[in-house]
C-alpha cells in the first residue's frame, strides 16, 4: 500500500482513511444496527483492501477490531476473491445475484450469497451448511423474489432458512412516501414467512439513502451504507469527512490572446489575454468529459475554470492572476487550503451522477493513502 505520491506523478488520489473511518462511525451511530459496508467496484474506486483494513476488517495480519463492520458487500466473486487473496477473514456477503454455476465458487471463497430462487437455495444447501440472505424486491424491479410472490419460498425456506433477508431503496432520500411503501411490502413479506424464519433472522434493508432519511436509527439488524461512506453524497447533511482528493499536476502554461480558443472544437475563446495552464488529467483518469467549461478547479486554493473540453489525458484551466509554475500539483475534487470541492460538487457542475464520478476515478490515478491527509505541494526541483 502505498503512503505518498512518487514525486513524478502526473495525477494521482489522495485518499483519506481517517475520513473513512469517521464516516463509518457517524453512519454506524445515526443508523444505530451494525453496519455490512459496501465496498463494491473496489470500494467505489478507492481501494476496497485499503478501506477494509482502515475499517479494522479481519485479515490474516490484522485482529478485526471492536468497532469493524460486521461484513462487507460486494458485487462480484471476483471482488471477493481479491479480498481473499489479500488476507481478508472478514464477512463477505454478494448482494447481486449470482449464476447457479457460480455457487461452488461463492462456497469455495467463503462469501455469503443472496438468494430468491427456490432451485438456487436448494442447490446451496447442497454445498454448504454456510449461511445465504434471501433478497425480497419490494419495488426496484431488479432482483429478488417479488414481495407478492414470498410464498412460493416457503418450502425452500422452511428446509435451509436463511441467516438474513433484505431490501433495497430506489428513491429512499428522494421520496419519504415510496420508502414508507417499501417499509410496509417488506415488513409483510416477513410476516409471509414468519412461521419458516428463524427468530434471529438478520432484517437489513437501509442503504446510504435509507439512513439519511431516516432520524430515530435505522429499522432491522443492519444498515448497507455505499456512497455515504465515502461521502460521495449526504455528506453536509449528516457531517461526513471527505475521502478523495483528486490531484493533478500542472504541465504547461501559455498566454491565449483575444480571440484565440482552447481545445477541441474551439468550443471557449479567450475575451482578453488570458494565462492557461494545462493539467496532466482527463476523461482518461476519471474526470469527465462533461466538465468540459464548467468545471473549477483549485490552485494554492484559488477556483480557477476549465475552460474548453476536457480530453482524453489533459484539461485546461484560466489562471490569469493566480500564481502557479510548472509541477504544481491542482485539486479537481477534494481539499486545497480553505476551500473544499466535494464529489457532489463536481459531479453537479458536471450533470453526473456521483457515484459514477467516484467510480471512473479508478481508471488510471494511483490512490495515495494516508491517515493526516497532506497540503499539496509543488513538484520538487
């Protein structure tokens, strides 16, 4: 794991561990259950070995600690298999569907998967006495049994019950009422099949959304937190720390006349003598094309304005009368000095969602970690 940047990076993300941690622990107390974090798409492009370990996940090196998530989620076998191959001894749990062919594979590496089909259960069972979590849909139509269909599993239940059942939101921090109505679908599916469930079934259906919405804790045995852990969202409102910082350094700088443009299709002209600095990052590594003139940028934390598309490897910016050189090292997201420009920031001027945002940044910048996150600094001469 690497704990600074090689002098000569061109781009690379600084990312916050302690934030992680913070974040974990202000989600952990407002959803009040204990937390499965998602750590998916290699923790949304930020390192899931990096972040389970931050999180005090067990690995063969490292005890779990006391305050570790009780599992994490992933979306893959893949996924899980790196976890593994790292040492990982934590809780694994799949919440996307797996093949029927992938279920000796999902046994093999010890991950818990979810299940809504009575023929997959069956199958399980023959594997492994290892623990599943049945997934009730009750409104995203994307997988798990229908939450007017549960009855159908009965038999399948009664014979291998599961060690949890789940739910997931579609809209639960953008309408109070479908939440609700999701609430009441999963709430009788359960009493479906009360009289096949273990009483110590774990109930979680919370998400990132779920918990913000929420004020008295989180319903249920566990809360799924993804995009809120790494404050990609609700991060004002429930006083998350800023994980990732996008930084870039500056590889040339130019006076544009009146007149003269910047970039493909000459899509921005300077209106007066304008200084342009050009940064060594693009869509390439993550930061979108859709940036292209109304992203901000900071340097010495100054917001200067892309100006013209961003390409493939570089985005320029106007640094007319703000001092800079050759080497200093700008933040697209994140923190420089004072000023802060956080995912949701970004990914609104852009018109994108965050969680893509996030997860493209993976691309092509090496992640940095740190637990006292660093000033940027100019390139060393």
């Amino acid at each position: 794991m690497p704990h600074s940047a090689h002098p000569t990076a061109r781009a690379w993300l600084d990312v916050d561990l302690a934030a992680v941690r913070h974040n974990a622990a202000v989600l952990r107390a407002r959803a009040g259950v204990p937390l499965l974090v998602m750590v998916k798409a290699d923790s949304y492009g930020i390192g899931a070995i990096a972040v389970c370990r931050a999180l005090g996940v067990a690995f063969r090196d490292q005890p779990s600690r006391d305050d570790a998530p009780w599992g994490v989620g992933i979306a893959s076998l893949d996924e899980a298999e790196a976890l593994r191959d790292a040492g990982c001894r934590g809780r694994i749990v799949c919440l996307q569907p797996l093949l029927p062919t992938d279920l000796p594979r999902a046994a093999s590496l010890e991950v818990t998967p979810s299940l809504h089909v009575g023929a997959d259960v069956a199958a399980w069972r023959s594997l492994t006495m290892a623990p599943y979590h049945l997934s009730i849909d009750t409104g995203m139509a994307r997988a798990g049994v229908r939450w007017d269909r549960v009855a159908d599993l009965r038999d399948a239940v009664a014979a291998a019950p599961p060690e949890g059942v789940f739910t997931h939101f579609h809209s639960a921090d953008e309408s109070l009422p479908s939440r609700d109505e999701q609430d009441e679908r999963f709430a009788a599916s359960l009493a479906t099949l009360a009289d096949v469930l273990s009483p110590a079934v774990l109930r979680h259906s919370d998400n990132s959304g779920g918990i913000a919405s929420r004020s008295h804790g989180s319903p249920g045995h566990l809360a799924r937190p993804g995009i809120a852990l790494y404050a990609g969202m609700f991060d004002q409102q429930l006083g998350l720390l800023p994980v990732v910082h996008l930084r870039a350094r500056v590889i040339d700088l130019r006076e544009v006349h009146p007149g003269e443009s910047v970039s493909y299709g000459a899509t921005w002209r300077a209106a007066g003598m304008r200084r342009i600095a050009t940064l060594a990052c693009g869509y390439a590594d993550g930061y979108r094309r859709h940036l292209s003139n109304v992203g901000t940028v900071l340097i010495n934390g100054t917001r200067c304005s892309v100006v013209g598309r961003v390409t493939m490897d570089m985005v320029m910016i106007d640094v007319t009368g703000v001092p800079c050189e050759i080497g200093q090292a700008a933040t697209l997201i994140g923190r420089d000095g004072a000023d802060l420009l956080t995912v949701g920031m970004v990914a609104d001027a852009g018109g994108v969602s965050p969680y893509e945002l996030l997860t493209g940044l993976a691309q092509r910048v090496p992640p940095v970690y740190h637990e006292t996150l660093p000033v940027p600094v100019a390139f060393p001469t």
